[in-house]
C-alpha cells in the first residue's frame, strides 16, 4: 500500500524534532518527498509498518514537549492501494 505522511512543526528550534521524526520514519522505510515541506511516503508500507512506525513516531511528539523546543501543528497521513491480504499483529506479513 502507499502511505504518504505530511507534517507542520511549530517552533522546532535547531530542527531537533523534525531530525527525530524524519530519522524514526526513515526507520521503517518511509522517504522525504520535498525539499520544502516534512512529506514523506512509503511505497512499500503495510499495515504492520505503519503500526510500527507510527507506535514510534507519537511519543516522539509528546516526549519533546518535555524535553525541547517545538511541537506538532498538523499531521495528515494519505493511505491507499489497500493490502492484498488480510492482517494481523498475530500473524504479520513478512518485513520488507
């Protein structure tokens, strides 16, 4: 399935949210799209990936509430082309 993520930070001094967030995406496969905006999109995801990627990037928001400048105006997430088989968390498909 396609995910496309795209992000607004507020008062992100130094970019330390944005680099924590961009490093966790990366993580699970997800690449930036634009140069100018926080877009980043996965060709690749499933619906597994997404769960992790998004059970690590949320306390990434609320943790550097406490821990530093910045913090999140808005979050869209865009997912289409839906799986060709039907999930799980007992029986994950494969990690791509």
């Amino acid at each position: 399935m396609r995910v496309i993520i795209r992000l607004s930070l507020d008062d992100d001094a130094g970019n330390q949210l944005r680099t924590k967030v961009h490093a966790a995406l990366s993580r699970h496969g997800f690449r930036r799209t634009s140069s100018k905006t926080a877009t980043y999109e996965s060709d690749a995801a499933n619906e597994y990936i997404l769960a992790n990627a998004m059970t690590e990037v949320w306390p990434i928001f609320r943790d550097h509430l406490e821990e530093g400048s910045g913090r999140l105006d808005h979050f869209w997430m865009y997912v289409d082309q839906g799986a060709p088989h039907r999930f799980s968390f007992e029986n994950p498909p494969p990690m791509s």
